[in-house]
C-alpha cells in the first residue's frame, strides 16, 4: 500500500506561514532545495490545498525563465509532470498537470492506494493535512524545521484532541541550521 506522507517546512515553534502569511524565512539555501529535490522524485502524486497549490503556480511558468539555475531547472523537470490533486471550494479550475479534488481527502487517498504505484502519495498544505490526520490517514511526517520561531501564523501540526506516537525514522542538520526530522506511525492494520 503506498504511502501517505505530509512534508512541509517549519518554523522552531511550528509554524508553516507567520501571523503575517509570509514565509520568506523558509526560502530554501542550495542544499535544502536539493533535498527538496530528491523528496519529490519519490512521490507518485501530490495532494495540495487552495493555497500551497496557488504558490506552487509559480513553477508552471518558472522553466521560461533563462535566470533560473539548475537546480530550478530540475525541480521544474520533476514538479511539472507530477500529477498533482488540489482540494478547494473556491476554485474552478486548475493549471498544469493538476485537477480538482472530487470527494474527501479520504476518499481520494482510498482512491489513489487503490491504483497501481509504488510512489509516495505526499500531502502539502495545513488544512488539508488537518483533515487527513484526523482521519488517521498519514503514514509518515516529514518536517523540515527552519532555525526561526514566527510567534504565530498557521501550525504545521493540526490541533487534535488524540494521541499519535511516532518512530524516528532519521534526521539530517543542514549547513544553514535547518533540520529535518522524518517520523512514521507505528505500523497499523488498516481496513
């Protein structure tokens, strides 16, 4: 069964947006992107809400760019063609390689487990990553903490009133001060 993975950056004290929506303090040094870019080739499609998928719009068009270095080039080579499935109730329609959610997050991931595929089925964005663990549907949490603490904004981690004990899986420190930490749910029976 493939899994199901939420990856975002964060702040120190668990922030993915400051209270002002910025993130400025999560533009990624050299080897960061570069981890980034190894993270993406394991995924298979990517499950995006409303507002993760509207800054990603900036790589459709990022490949024209002659600024853009290689590594830009390579995320566009790898993040373009990844299907890619966006949550919203206020969009009607999508660009690139993405459509839009039609069922639950749950009923798109008991959808998506049941295709062929061997790749991750990566979860971005807070809100829809809430919405998922409440359903106890994430496999592996995958945080990449940034050496800054913002006060406030929207948390990486939903507010939820259950328990989840995790296993390490690994960690990896960053030249800049970034850390990121991999942790899995105990394996479980699901139906």
């Amino acid at each position: 069964m493939r899994s199901v993975t939420y990856s975002m950056g964060a702040s120190l004290d668990g922030y993915i947006v400051g209270p002002d929506g910025g993130f400025d303090w999560a533009s990624p040094d050299p080897d960061v992107f570069r981890f980034w870019i190894d993270e993406i080739r394991q995924v298979d499609v990517h499950l995006l809400g409303r507002r993760l998928y509207e800054t990603m719009l900036y790589w459709e068009t990022a490949g024209q760019d002659e600024a853009l270095d290689d590594a830009g080039r390579e995320w566009v080579a790898l993040w373009n063609p990844l299907p890619k499935v966006v949550f919203s109730t206020t969009l009607t329609s999508v660009e690139g390689n993405a459509r839009l959610a039609t069922g639950s997050v749950a009923e798109e991931i008991e959808r998506l487990r049941a295709e062929p595929g061997e790749g991750e089925i990566a979860i971005g964005g807070a809100t829809l990553a809430a919405e998922a663990a409440a359903a106890d549907l994430i496999d592996e949490y995958r945080v990449v903490l940034h050496p800054v603490m913002v006060g406030g904004g929207v948390p990486y981690f939903p507010g939820g009133e259950r328990r989840v004990d995790l296993e390490l899986v690994t960690t990896r420190t960053f030249g800049s001060g970034v850390v990121h930490l991999h942790y899995r749910v105990p394996h479980r029976t699901r139906p």
